[in-house]
DNA sequence: CGCTACTTTCACATATTTGTGAAGTTAAGA
DNA sequence: TCTTAACTTCACAAATATGTGAAAGTAGCG
C-alpha cells in the first residue's frame, strides 16, 4: 500500500498552500496555539478532502510521525478535529469540518467559566463588600453576559449561513 | 519617601488574597497568557485600589522589579493595564479599570482580523473554486460574522451594566 | 545642575517546551 | 496465529522562554 496509490487531492500548486499553511500556522501560534498544532490544522484546512492520514502530515510539515500523533491528539482534545478510521486500513484520517470552529468556540467557553468560578471564589474571599470584589463581581457579571450572547450568536449564525451558503 | 508611607489599601488577609491571584493567574496561564503579566494583572484586579506601583508589585508577588517592568509594558500594549504617572513623584502606577475587558476583547478582534486576511490570502491563492477554497471562504464568513456581533454584543452590554450596576 | 529615587535594558543562568529516533503497542490481513 | 503497517510513547538533545542581578537611563526636587 504505497502512499501513491491515493491521489485523493489534485494537487495545486504546492508552494502556494504551504505558503498559506505557514501563515496562517504562525497566525495561530501568536494567538497562543503550540507551533504543531498550529501547522496540523492549517494543512487539514487547506487540503481539498479536509482529511488527511498521518503519513500525509508527515510529509507535507516536514516532520515525524511521533509529531503529527502530538498534535493531533492535542487537536482532537480541543474538538478542533476529529479521527476517522479508515475502514479495511490500518490508517486513520485527521478531519476538520468547517464548521470546526463552533467546536473551538464552545470549548473557549470552558475557559471562560473556569475564569468565572475563579472570580467566585476571588468575591467571595475578599468581601464583596470591598472595591476589589465590586470589581471582581462586575467582571464575573461581564463574563456571565458575554456566555449567554455567544450561544445566542452561534444560533444567529447558523441562520446566516444557511442563507449564504445553504444547508449542508 | 517609604513605602510604608502608603496605606493605599486597608489590608484584607493577605493569605486569601494571595490564593485568589495565583489561582487566577494560572487560569490565565492555562487560556495562553504568559506567567508574569498573568500574576501583574491578577494583583492588580484583587487590589482595592485597582493601582499598584511597581515596588508594590514586586514585593506582592516576590519577584524582582526588571520581571515588573516586562510584565507590565506587555499588559499595557495589550491594552490591559494603563500606566499612570503619580503626580510630585517619579512612581508609576499601574492600574486596571473594570471595563479593561473591553478593551482585551477589542484586541482579541485585532487578532481576528489578522486570521482573516490569512484565510482572505488562502482563498485566492489556492482558488475560490476548489473544495479548500470553499471551505475557507466558509470560515471566513464565520469571522466577519462574529466581528460583527462583538460589536453589537458591547453594545448590549453597556446597557445591561448600566441597568444593573448604574453609570460609572 | 547635580543628586537620587525609580524604571528600564541587557547578558546570562535556569527552566520549560518542542521535536526526534527508537522501542513499544495495536490490529488488519494472510 | 503470525506478520507487519500504522500509530503512540518515551528518553533525550536542541531550541525557547523566563526571571535575575547589575548597569544604564529618566526625571523630580533641591
């Protein structure tokens, strides 16, 4: 079973998607992602099946399997891809949809309520009767606004795209 | 000019109010922000006063006055903190303001807009007809989108501080 | 104009992170 | 059941990041 043996992308020109992988992999990494990850999605993202194998990222990132299953695991932990095995191979395939993002966003959400019970304990172990607590508790307020918008916008969304881009 | 001059601040347990900075620093931490502005900024909101010197930072969080000074001119480019000059003093003080979060909120957008003009890229190069294409074109819509509503978002959220917490 | 209180910068030692090769594990197919 | 392709784990070397002390810069105040 050669690599070969799948042409499951007509190649574009390759010196142009790795350009973008590299961008927008060094995008993400500014914003606080692992430099792997980073590049892991960013090659998943611009590959035509939006599913490639191990060995693919392999070859495309220049690096070793024992990196790509790093990342990966990282990936699949944060929801922003998800395994598929390949039925009759042993071979498993690494997904993003392009409606990943929601994934993220939700688990972004996770960070914030963490922030939140945070917050709690910060007001409720300085007095809320205190300057430091009333900001405390302001900030806790922002926090808690912020969760019930984003999920009111993420419905929001799903109704502009459908009507861009229609239902999937 | 002591530093035991200052009683800016009435003294709360200095033992719970430690644990509140480091537990919250290292949520921070954790969402990707470095260590020290981490701890800087969780000081600072746990301070009544919402203003810290940099010697008083240091003695708080034990660390020397070059880590302050780092930490800090990172916060302030991220609009985190705002340095103010004690007048008739050659202190700085550093403060936070409890509507800081807009401010860290409209700088994540910067980092939005980055990722879109990478995806922006991505799209042409790679063509807007291939299946990548498609996909980031997709994404791309997402981020516009959500730039959009943040804004709306803050709107509403002025509204909803002012009804519950009353104009600043 | 100094003097000196405060802040910033810089070189460096230390800690942490990152990616690799190699050994270990799992499961498809004979 | 055995073989072996494919993935994962692990110990380690290399690269990065972090915080420090010491030296250099700034700016109030006399």
């Amino acid at each position: 079973m050669r690599e070969a043996a799948e042409p499951t992308e007509r190649e574009r020109d390759p010196e142009a998607v790795s350009k973008f992988v590299e961008g927008f992999a060094a995008q993400l990494v500014e914003a606080g992602m692992q430099r792997m990850p980073a590049r892991v999605f960013a090659a998943l993202l611009s590959s035509d099946s939006g599913a490639l194998t191990s060995a693919e990222l392999g070859a495309r990132l220049q690096v070793s399997p024992a990196a790509v299953s790093g990342a990966v695991r990282y990936l699949a932990q944060q929801h922003m891809v998800s395994r598929e095995r390949e039925p009759g191979s042993r071979r498993e395939r690494y997904r993003v949809h392009s409606d990943q993002w929601y994934e993220a966003l939700t688990n972004r959400e996770a960070v914030l309520k963490r922030w939140e019970s945070a917050l709690r304990e910060g007001v409720t172990s300085l007095g809320e009767d205190t300057p430091a607590g009333r900001r405390m508790a302001e900030t806790l307020a922002f926090f808690e606004f912020v969760d019930g918008e984003i999920v009111a916008m993420m419905e929001r969304w799903r109704v502009h795209r459908e009507e861009r881009f229609g239902r999937r």
